[in-house]
C-alpha cells in the first residue's frame, strides 16, 4: 500500500483530496495527507493564516507506529463533522515529532505543565503567535466518561476565542512564563549525594515479585539499568547488580520480547512484562542491545550475549536499510487490530509444525488453548526461567522451529514499517553495534556499524552539518541536540571498539559544531535545537531521560570522553560547565540516570591507556579488553599509520614515541606510571 493512501474517509465516500502534507517526507504526516481536516506542515503558511484569519491553531504531534494516534485518526480526523468544524474555524498543523523533536519538547512541556501529565498524540491549542491555553493527549470523539471529547472541547474553545480572548492569552502568557522560569531554576548538591540518591530510589521503586520499577505500565528504560550497573561496580553493591539482572531476565522471559522474530516491543502494559504493547522502535532495541552486552561483559553470563546478538539479528533482518541505514519502527497494530500478527492459536504450531513439534513448541512458550492475550497466545518464557537457573537460552530445536513459525507468521499478514531513517536513532543502534564488536569480537558487527556511519555521512550530512532524517531519497531537516550528541557517542564508541582514528577526529569534528550551535558557555547546559534554527515560544534545555537518555547527558558523556582522549582545555571546560549545569537541574534523580552515570565516572578515579603499537595490529588488546570489565577506561592507539592523524588530534601524544617493542602506558587518577611491554603485565597494573 502506498504510504499516502494508508488513511482513508471510512464509509463517507468523499473525494480524496490531498492536504497540504501532500510534499513532506515523514512516514506519520504522509498518513494523514487524504485526511477531510486541512493539515498543514509547521511552517510560515500555517502562521500567516492563523493571523491573516484571526483563528486559533490546533496543533496535533504524534509518529506513525503510535497506536492511539491511529485511533484518534480514525475517530476524528477521517470524520467529515470533525474536519469541517476544524476548517471552519481552526487552522490544524500536523507535526511529526521523530522529526521535529524541538517543537515536540517544547509543547509537551506546556502539555505536563498544564495538566501534569503528557503522551502522544499530544494535542495543543495555541494563539496564531504559538502561545497555547490549552493541552491534552488523546480525545475520543465525543465526550466520554472522564475524558472530553473533541467535538465538544472544540465548540468549548471557539466560544472562549469570540467571548474571552484576552483571557485565554492572558493565561498562555503566564504558561510561557512558568515554562520559561522553569528552565532557568538552578540549585546544586554534591555530586556524589545525586548519585547514592540514585541509586536509592531505584532500590526503593524496584518490584522485588516482578522486577522492573513501579507499577504497570513497565517501560524497559535501558540507560537506568546500565547506570545500575556500573554503580554496582563503583560502589560494590550486589543489590544493584541484582536489580539490573533480574529487569533483564524479566524483559526477556515476557511476551515484551517477540521469540520468534526476536526484537523488544516499546513496553508492557502489565506487571509481569507478558503483554506488550506491540510495537517495535529501534531506539528501545538499540539501547537494550548496549545494556545487554554491558551485563554480558560485567557478569560474563552468556545468556546475556546471546538476547544482545537475537535483537541485532532483528535490527538486521527488518529494520536495516541495503545501504546501512536504520529504520524507526514497526507498528503494533495489523489488519487494525493490535498485536495480531505476533499471537497465536493454539492449533497453528500442530497445523504448521506437526503433532510432536508443534506441541514441544507449544509447551516451550506456554500456548495454551485457552491462551493468555484475547483468547490467543503471545509466546513466553515467564513460568520456564527464574533468575537463579539462568545459565542458557538456546535450544536447537526451538532454533529450527521458531524459524518455521516466524516465516508462518510473515506468510499470515503484513506490518507497517516506518522507513525512516533518524540520524539520532540510527546513531545508537550504530553506538550498539559498535559496542558489540568491542564486547563480543564478531566482525560482522563491526561492518554494520562501520556501514552505518557511511550512510549518515553520504545522505544526512550537508556542509558540515547534520540533517535530521532521510527518506524516499532525500534529506530533510537541520539536525537537533540528539543528532549530534548520539552521532558523536557513535562515533566515539566506534573508535573505542576498532581503535580507528578517523572515527574520533570525526567526533571532535562534529562535537565542536555542537558547541558552537547549541551550547550555553555562560551557564551550561545545551539548548535542543541550534541557535541559527526557527525560533520557537522559547528555547528549552532539558537533562530529563525519557524513553531515550537525554540528549545533554549523552553531550556531557561525548565531553567527558573527548577532554580525556584529546587534552583539549576547550572541551575540558565546556565538559566542567556541562557538570555544573547537570548537577543544577536535577531535582528527582530517577529520570536522570543518564547524567548520574556521568557523574559516577566523575567521582571514581579515571584510567587513560595509550598503547604505543609497533605494528598495526590491536588484536591482542582488543581481545584483552573483552575479558575485562571496566567501564570508564580511556584507550588510545598510537602507530605509524595514524600517527599524524592523531597528532593534529591530541597533543601531548607526541610524548609517547614510536619503538621497535609495543608500550603501554596507564594513568590512574591523574597519576602515570611507567610503560609496561607485556600485556600480562599490563593486566596487572589495570586489576591491582
């Protein structure tokens, strides 16, 4: 099916006449092009008629695999009554928010400022000049229980327009000051306090019976364990490092991850991570792939590898672009129902696979007749592992025969995929898979994050520059916070996993434009979208995670990397004023692990390692460094083929000359010691 023809007038048998979203690029705006509501993408039109016309905005964000954006679609925006009262007297703009991540902070922001809490599809009415006065979520239609429904908020709102207007931008300013206010509220404690705190809350909101945090819905939230886990390291707490195992196991054991086609849905919808809801995202995958393969390196339980390779195997096989990029997402809904192409009859494992197999198969993932989802099965692994007998998850013959049923499933019907590829996105599933070659050693992983790269400096680079997603052969949009950020972590950890100078010039390359563009050299902290961008109602900084690790605390990660590697006092002061500015603006440090793994590196001595290479080969460190944990040591590769790369890099590595023999050297906490020539030796300077 042709994107642009995915939604249509249900039962109205009105002429499909596109809207003004007619030339944009994004998947989700595409959807809604035959739409009766007159969309428009943000920009100058939309403004200039909202002003020209006196008529309030109702701006509507939301992504194409969102599936109560699906639903608000069908019930209100294919409804002819909905669309002729909003034509008539609103002007309706359309915002992709995995395209314009800036617009969609900055009007969620007003969303859980006005009614404490926030989601997609995120609904704002605003003044021509984008003060809104009013926010929600998702409306139904017509008024229903609690909630109110579209029809009537919308006659609700036209009347205050005409009746009480100075009113309603009366409180749209006192809204745009609160936020404004909001952004530059400071206060600081120590350091170490932010993180122990941490660490605290995340024991305290742990559910010891189901692992996970708080109660349903359960999110994975990736970068909380991965935090987890190094402050069990750090600190030597064998309750952190349960917590993040026993969430591991949890995530794997439940219908969240899909056994037969591999991958993690976007969360669980109840406690025990059974039901899903079903759609995929690369960035969830992506994050999950790190945090799996950091355990795997930690504990060194292989399990733990194995979930980390069957995600990269999905990501490979129905998210990766011939020419290396990644796509976004897979939607949860088919044939308009959720999660139907992932269940499972009872009868269809016997009918497929035979009487024997099929009831192995059947018993392997707890299919049951009277099933556990709608009458139907998501397969699972919840009542067959506990945390204490996890020791392997391969079995061959489920192998074989869950490959015969994943290739059933694909014959039963289609999902909708979202082929856009997101420089920030596709930078952490680049960043996973470098840290996969680091950690596991596969070349084959190395290559797809080496082709990953390739991609985004071929089709989503332009003058310097990063754009913000590529699709249907073309670029658009200039690059946010999270694109340059993730792109530099990427890049980062490429280099750290091949040890390939090229991939950390271009780092220091593209974490000055970040600099330069977005960055506040007075107070810290970087604004979400460039200085030369749109300006918008006002221009937010956030250290906030949210299903993905924030973008100021991946930028202060970026910092704290490249001031160590290169020297450089630039990056090491803005690395400072980034750590002043994080420590400031943490108020409740359970969404903020990010930054407080940044800062667990900070108050734990660093290690620096320059391996002075008398030939080419990193093989033997290389395979060293995989038996080893230790997650905040800084390696640098010297050898007479990079040596002058390096040295337009970093300094001071010319203090560390060329020789017959290889040299490592290791500095601790700002104190060197003497070259060691063995790598056994150097084993013993790094776990004494």
């Amino acid at each position: 099916m042709n994107t642009t023809e995915h939604v249509t007038n249900k039962g109205q048998g009105t002429t499909r006449i596109p809207n003004k979203l007619i030339d944009e690029k994004s998947p989700y705006l595409l959807q809604h092009v035959y739409n009766p509501v007159k969309w428009y993408p943000w920009g100058d039109e939309a403004f200039t008629k909202a002003k020209a016309e006196n008529k309030p905005i109702f701006l509507s964000i939301g992504y194409s695999t969102c599936h109560w954006c699906h639903v608000m679609a069908h019930e209100s925006f294919e409804d002819n009554e909905v669309a002729e009262y909003l034509n008539a007297n609103f002007v309706s703009i359309k915002v992709d928010r995995e395209e314009r991540p800036d617009i969609d902070s900055v009007y969620m922001s007003v969303c859980v400022n006005m009614t404490g809490d926030g989601g997609w599809p995120l609904s704002i009415f605003m003044s021509p000049d984008q003060k809104p006065f009013y926010a929600g979520t998702y409306f139904p239609k017509h008024s229903l229980y609690q909630r109110p429904g579209l029809l009537d908020l919308l006659h609700a709102i036209k009347a205050a327009w005409e009746g009480s207007r100075d009113e309603l931008i009366k409180s749209s300013e006192d809204i745009t000051r609160a936020l404004k206010e909001n952004e530059n509220r400071k206060g600081a404690i120590g350091l170490q306090e932010l993180v122990q705190t941490g660490g605290s809350y995340l024991k305290r909101y742990f559910d010891k019976e189901n692992a996970g945090f708080g109660r349903a819905p359960k999110f994975p939230t990736p970068h909380n364990l991965t935090f987890l886990l190094k402050y069990s390291y750090y600190f030597k707490d064998k309750e952190t490092l349960e917590i993040a195992e026993k969430t591991l196991l949890a995530l794997y054991r439940g219908g969240i991850f899909d056994h037969i086609g591999f991958g993690f849905s976007r969360y669980s919808t109840d406690a025990i991570y059974l039901v899903p809801h079903f759609e995929k995202m690369l960035y969830d995958n992506a994050l999950l792939t790190s945090a799996y393969l950091e355990c795997y390196q930690y504990t060194r339980i292989e399990p733990y590898r194995d979930i980390a390779e069957r995600i990269m195997e999905y990501v490979k096989r129905e998210l990766t672009d011939r020419e290396g990029g990644f796509y976004c997402a897979q939607d949860a809904d088919s044939e308009g129902e959720e999660g139907k192409y992932y269940v499972f009859e009872h009868h269809e494992a016997i009918k497929v696979l035979g009487e024997e197999d099929g009831k192995y198969f059947n018993e392997y993932f707890d299919i049951t007749s009277k099933g556990n989802f709608e009458g139907a099965n998501i397969p699972n692994r919840i009542k067959a592992i506990n945390f204490d007998e996890f020791q392997s998850i391969k079995d061959e013959r489920i192998d074989r025969l869950g490959q015969q049923m994943y290739e059933y499933r694909l014959s039963r019907m289609k999902l909708h995929k979202d082929d856009k590829i997101l420089t920030s996105w596709s930078s952490l599933m680049i960043a996973a898979y470098a840290n996969a070659y680091r950690v596991i050693g596969k070349e084959e992983y190395l290559e797809e994050a080496v082709k990953g790269v390739e991609f985004i400096q071929k089709y989503l680079t332009e003058k310097g520059r990063l754009k913000v997603l590529y699709r249907d052969g073309s670029s658009k949009g200039e690059g946010h916070l999270e694109d340059y950020a993730f792109y530099c972590m990427a890049l980062i950890s490429l280099y750290e996993g091949s040890f390939r100078a090229e991939y950390l010039k271009e780092a220091v390359c593209y974490t000055n434009v970040l600099l330069e563009l977005f960055f506040d050299w007075v107070e810290g902290g970087f604004y979400l979208y460039a200085k030369d961008a749109e300006s918008l109602l006002f221009r937010p900084k956030t250290a906030e995670d949210n299903a993905m690790p924030s973008g100021n605390s991946i930028a202060a990660w970026v910092l704290q990397k490249l001031a160590l590697l290169t020297g450089d006092a630039s990056l090491m002061k803005a690395y400072q004023l980034q750590l002043n500015y994080l420590s400031g603006v943490i108020q409740y440090p359970l969404s903020h692990c990010a930054a407080l793994s940044v800062m667990l590196s900070e108050i734990n001595p660093s290690k620096e390692l320059v391996y002075v290479s008398a030939g080419k080969d990193t093989k033997e460190l290389q395979c060293f460094l995989r038996e080893i944990y230790t997650p905040d040591l800084t390696v640098i590769v010297k050898n007479k083929d990079n040596a002058k790369m390096l040295a337009e890099l970093i300094p001071f590595i010319e203090d560390y000359p060329l020789e017959e023999s290889d040299a490592y050297y290791l500095c601790e906490n700002k104190k060197c010691q003497k070259p060691v020539r063995q790598i056994e030796e150097l084993r013993e300077l790094l776990l004494s």
